[in-house]
C-alpha cells in the first residue's frame, strides 16, 4: 500500500511546504529523551555534525522556569533577543528569572499546571520554554544539520502550545510517539495556518470524542500573528506493524516513522501478550512485537530505526534493508553535552567495568506505559530510597484525567499520596510501585524541587539496553584511556557521530 504523503488543505489546493525533502533528512537521528537529557546544547552539537538533534520538548514550561530562577543567561537572552512578543517576554522574565539564581536550599516557585481549561501563564511557559530551547539549539548548531523536538502523545493538554512555539522557532521536524499521534499532522496544518485546531482528550470514564480543547492560536496569541509559521515535517513513532498502520491518516497522514523496538529506553510500547512476565517481573516482548522492515518498505514512508541501533554495522544493515537510517537515543545520552547530571558516575561505573544493570519496569510510570530504569546508587531505582520518598504531586504533567460524579473532568495520579488517589476513585492497587517520574526525571537534569525537610527530590535514570555496550564502543573508538586518579573524561556528541559514521 503507497500513501500520498503530499498535505493538501481542505478546500484549497494549497499544498503546505515543508522546510526540507524528509527524504534528504540526514541518516543519523538523535533521541529526544526525557526531561532536557537532550539539551539544547546536545541536540545543536549533534546538528552542527549533519545530524538531526531533537531537543525535548517535556516539561519545558518547568524547565525553563527553574532555569530562570537558577539565573540561566542562556534562557534570558535567548527570551529578550529572540521571542517577538514584547508583553508575553516581559511578563515571563519579570516573574521568574533571578539575578545570580536563587540561594543554595531554596525552593523553586512551582509552575501552574496545564490543564484542559488553559491557565495563561502556564501556556505561555510551554511556548516559550519550547521556542526557546529549539533556538539555542540551532544556534548551536550554527546552522548545520537538522533542529526538531520531541513531544509526548499521551501528555495532551502541552502539545498544541508546544508545537506552536517549535514552529515559531523555526524547528525543522517534530517526533511523536507514547501513543498513537494520528491527529498530529493535522494539528501542524492548522496552526501553521492560523486555524483553531481541536485537541481531543482521552478521559478515563468517558468515551472517546466527548471531551476536547480547542487551540486557537490567531486570537490567542495576537502579538505572534505576523510571524511566519514554516510547517515541520513529521515523523510519527511506532513499535508494531498495527502502529504503523493506525497511525496514518490518509487525509494528513505522517511524512515517516520512527520504528522503535522494545530495547530502547524511556517509555516503551506495551507488548501485545499481556500478563506475560520473566522471573525479573518485567514484560516479555515476542515476535508479535517487532515491525518487519518488509511491510514498512511496502507502505511507502521513510523511515528510521530506533532501539539497539547505536552500532554502525547495524545503522549499515537497517540502510541495505530499506530504512533511511537509525535513531540513536543512550549513546548520546552519556555525551559531554547531554543534561543528564550523573552522565559521569554512570560513565566512570562502566569504563570500570561494571554492568550496570537496565529493568524494564512495568510499575514505574503512572502512565501504565514499561518505563525501563537504570539502577544506580541514590536513585529511585533503589527500593529503600523509593521507600523514603513522601510523595507528591506538584508537577503533574502525568496526572491522568477522568469523568467525575458531576460530569466534569478531573485529574489523578497514581503516583500521588494514596488517599488522595483514593478519592477520586483511583484504586489502590494501581498506586503500589509507581514512581514520580515527573519529579524524577526533573531532578536528575540538576532541577530537583527542595523538599519542606530540606532534602533534595531524588533523581530517576532512564537508558536502553545496551547502555553498557554503547558507552564502552563510543568511548573506544574516540580512544579514551583513564585518567590518573580511575575516572574516564566523557566523550563528545561528535565522538558518538562519528563512530556511527565508522
């Protein structure tokens, strides 16, 4: 089966460009993962090498807060140089940056969460923080390569605001997966347009189409409505051949797919056997989950692999197979560049030759999704320090929504304190195991909440399978030796390029 994968407009022969042919898109995708861990820094310096660097765009509303209250020059001057809205700058700069960043032991003002009812300031946080992260990006990269970004389908109430502000910054192509985003590249097609576009809402208790957002960027954002909106190209992110085919909508279907196996870290796909687990209890994938290239082949889309590829002979192998190339996600992770903060224990671990140890778990994410987690000392991979750990919900991004006695919406986590779960009819099976991968995540790019004990929110660390093979091929290839005191200098984003280009 062939798609025309031209965007023709409703009623309208127009036919939306895109800022490059996805086929000349470089064969050397960066991951977008987690909360910052691809930085603006990683993903410009991935670019600047003729990749495609993929920023995060998770959280970045937070992110981009904290950063403002840690003083980031980077964030204000891209913000005052760059931002064409004047009023929307000034009120986001006036409230949060910090001259110098606040003292050591102080808590961070916490955001307003995005909800299905937008709050002004935290729409306008996820925009700018977007913008301005895909912007540094490309400065970064001075020009070369490919900038994009990455949102989540299952986080829905950031993505109309977060596509928005990557195309007002000029992003190149934008990655979707943790779902199905059939209903993304008619989103780009609206606000590129200047169209209201609606947002429709899973919510627990209520069947599909009864709740939905409309985002309307022309009236919204009247300040922007001269800037020049170029529509990136998109790339949807599958796991199965049903995947791939449910996620193409003819009408405005995908410009390709990212394909990723089950090896590959973050979020995974749930296996299609259910209930099927090996002695660790983590998920067993079969064949039944692995999309053969032969059918990708057949439907006509370009397309990258992801999961295990970080390997030239294996990118070498996906090429001959048909695939326009690989998505390479821990190995970057572990760069110089990227925002990880224990980037360099985990480093030092495995050149010491330690293994550490990757659990794909199935508790971990309050969004029922695997959620694979690198085991290292003072993590919440450890049970005693999960344990410790009073819970709270004062980020959000993953609370779930559901239909309330009254017919309204309301939002949960089980990741929150129990009886506040139990409430609102969550059950109390649902909560045990489950991490706060908002906090967790947050923390380990160096922006942990302070807690009101004074302690510091513990970090969560996600990474593939082959975090150990990847860290100890890249480091020999680059050449690195130990330093004199046993600890390992990290190797580059253009290390990890060009031992995939090896």
């Amino acid at each position: 089966m062939q798609f025309d994968v031209r965007i023709v407009l409703m009623n309208s022969a127009e036919t939306l460009d895109r800022p490059f042919a996805i086929e000349d898109m470089p064969p050397i995708i960066q991951g977008g993962m987690g909360v910052r861990a691809s930085s603006a820094y990683l993903a410009g310096a991935v670019a600047s090498e003729g990749g495609v660097g993929i920023v995060s765009g998770t959280l970045m509303g937070l992110v981009l807060a904290r950063n403002l209250q840690r003083g980031d020059e980077d964030f204000k001057r891209i913000i005052e140089t760059e931002f064409p809205d004047e009023e929307i700058k000034d009120r986001i700069l006036s409230r949060y940056f910090v001259e110098g960043g606040i003292p050591e032991g102080q808590s961070y003002e916490n955001v307003p969460m995005l909800g299905h009812r937008p709050i002004e300031m935290a729409e306008d946080l996820n925009l700018v923080g977007v913008f301005a992260e895909v912007r540094l990006a490309k400065e970064r990269a001075g020009g070369k390569g490919v900038i994009g970004v990455n949102l989540l389908t299952k986080l829905q109430e950031p993505t109309p605001s977060g596509l928005h502000g990557a195309m007002l910054a000029g992003a190149g192509v934008v990655i979707m997966g943790a779902g199905l985003p059939k209903h993304i590249p008619g989103m780009l097609d609206d606000i590129a347009m200047r169209r209201p576009t609606k947002n429709l809402l899973t919510v627990k208790g209520a069947p599909d189409g009864t709740f939905s957002m409309t985002y309307d960027a022309e009236n919204r954002y009247p300040g922007l409505k001269d800037v020049e909106l170029t529509r990136p190209s998109f790339l949807a992110i599958v796991s199965t051949k049903m995947a791939a085919r449910v996620a193409v909508d003819k009408s405005s279907p995908p410009d390709g797919f990212i394909v990723e196996r089950p090896s590959a870290g973050g979020h995974n796909a749930p296996p299609r056997e259910k209930d099927n687990f090996n002695s660790r209890g983590e998920p067993i994938y079969t064949d039944r989950d692995e999309v053969d290239q032969e059918y990708l082949n057949d439907a006509g889309l370009p397309y990258w692999m992801a999961g295990g590829h970080a390997d030239p002979e294996v990118l070498k192998r996906a090429v001959e197979q048909g695939a326009n190339g690989v998505q390479v996600g821990s190995a970057f992770a572990l760069a110089e560049e990227s925002g990880l903060v224990d980037k360099q224990r985990i480093v030092n671990a495995i050149m010491g030759g330690e293994d550490l140890d990757v659990y794909t778990d199935p508790l971990a994410s309050p969004t029922g999704y695997p959620f694979k987690v690198v085991s290292l000392g003072g993590t919440l991979s450890e049970s005693d320090v999960y344990a410790a750990r009073t819970r709270v919900c004062d980020i959000g991004v993953l609370r779930e929504m559901y239909r309330k006695d009254d017919g309204t919406i309301g939002y949960r986590c089980p990741s929150e304190p129990e009886a506040n779960f139990m409430r609102k009819g969550g059950e109390l099976p649902a909560t045990i195991g489950r991490k706060c991968l908002c906090n967790g995540l947050v923390a380990e790019i160096g922006l942990g909440q302070v807690t009101p004990d004074g302690s510091v929110e513990r970090s969560i660390i996600t990474g593939a399978d082959r975090i150990n093979e990847n860290a100890r091929d890249v480091m020999a290839h680059a050449g690195r030796s130990p330093n004199a005191d046993g600890s390992w200098s990290l190797y580059t984003a253009s290390d990890v390029m060009n031992y995939m280009r090896s």
